[in-house]
C-alpha cells in the first residue's frame, strides 16, 4: 500500500474510481496484479511492498475500510484470515503478520500480510515502519475476536492514530531504538539472518 504523501487525518476518502487511492480497486482487475480469488475475494501483491513478501487480502464486497465492518461480516473477515493463512504457508522459511491498517489511506478493505524481515527499498519513512509495528497495525485475529464477542470494532481516534505513527522508533525485535530509518534497517538485517539460520537448521533435523 502507498501512503499518501502527507498524513491524512481524515476518514478513509469517498469512493471516487479515478482517485489515487482507487488504485487497489484497479489492480482488483488486472490480471497481473492478482495472486488468488475466489467468489468472495481478491489477493494481490501490494505495489509499493513494505517487505520481502506482501500481501493485500481484499472482498469483493464493496466495504471502505475496517471502519466500515458490522457484524454481519464476520465470516467474510474469517474467510479473510484463513486465505491469508494458506498465503503464509507457502513461505515456512519467513515470519508473518496480517492485520489491517487503523487509518486506512485507500479505498476498499484490504488484510496487509506481510513477512517480518521488512526488507524492501519501499519501506522508507517512520510512518511505514510503525504502521506496522504499533498498535496502528491491527492483527486479524484481534479483530476477529473483538468482532464476535462485542459485535463491532472499536474505533481508534485519529489523534491516537498520529501518535502511533510519531512513536519514537523501534526494533521489532529487540528494545534498540535507532537514530533514524538507515541505521534500523541496517540493524533488522541481523534478525533476519539469524531467524533464517535457525529455520534452515531445522528443516535439516
């Protein structure tokens, strides 16, 4: 997903088709774009990648954003879940998460699954790194859950959101904080090696 220019604290935009955040509803049509489908949704491969593999799980249903979700969707976020599920299988050498955006900046819900090494030349700014690694990143399976047992998803307020994506940086996977950008994607490449070594030295046991 691309993120606009400047953060956006509105609600997700209206749907206008020749609008640039209409562009996941364009590659929901191209042939090239698309992964997976069946009579409920559309798999694609997200344009501007945040990682290694990513992956955007979106309905047919036209449904704006996680905003827009009621209970009566239940089993199409389940069905969601489980077609990312298959997704993340095909790559048992790689971490995963999947989850949806708290402020969504294009048009149509979409399921983000994106493998943990993060290493793409897309991923750029403080914003891409802490949307997905906050609390602005909200996993599948919470929602889900929240979406059972209390029948809607509780909004997050769009200052709570900015101040998400303004937290200090952070490793994923440990507690450094880096200087900026450059020196975290430097330091994650370390993670990435070891988890690599130690899932290739398992497929040996």
């Amino acid at each position: 997903m691309k993120r606009n220019r400047k953060l956006d604290t509105s609600e997700p935009a209206t749907s206008k088709r020749n609008h640039w955040t209409a562009g996941l509803l364009k590659s929901m049509e191209d042939p090239e774009c698309i992964i997976k489908k069946d009579d409920k949704i559309v798999v694609i491969k997200d344009k501007y990648p945040k990682a290694q593999f990513h992956y955007l799980v979106l309905p047919k249903e036209d449904i704006l954003s996680i905003w827009q979700v009621t209970r009566n969707h239940q089993d199409l976020l389940i069905h969601m879940h489980e077609v990312a599920h298959g997704l993340v299988e095909r790559h048992t050498s790689h971490e995963f998460i999947m989850g949806y955006h708290a402020m969504p900046s294009m048009q149509r819900l979409h399921l983000h699954v994106i493998s943990t090494d993060f290493r793409s030349p897309c991923l750029k700014t403080k914003y891409h790194w802490n949307s997905f690694t906050t609390p602005f990143f909200l996993h599948s399976s919470d929602v889900s859950r929240q979406l059972h047992e209390e029948g809607e998803i509780k909004k997050i307020s769009s200052q709570k959101c900015i101040d998400y994506l303004n937290t200090r940086l952070k490793c994923h996977k440990c507690t450094l904080q880096p200087k900026n950008m450059p020196d975290l994607k430097r330091h994650i490449l370390i993670h990435t090696d070891k988890t690599n070594k130690i899932l290739n030295v398992c497929k040996c046991i």
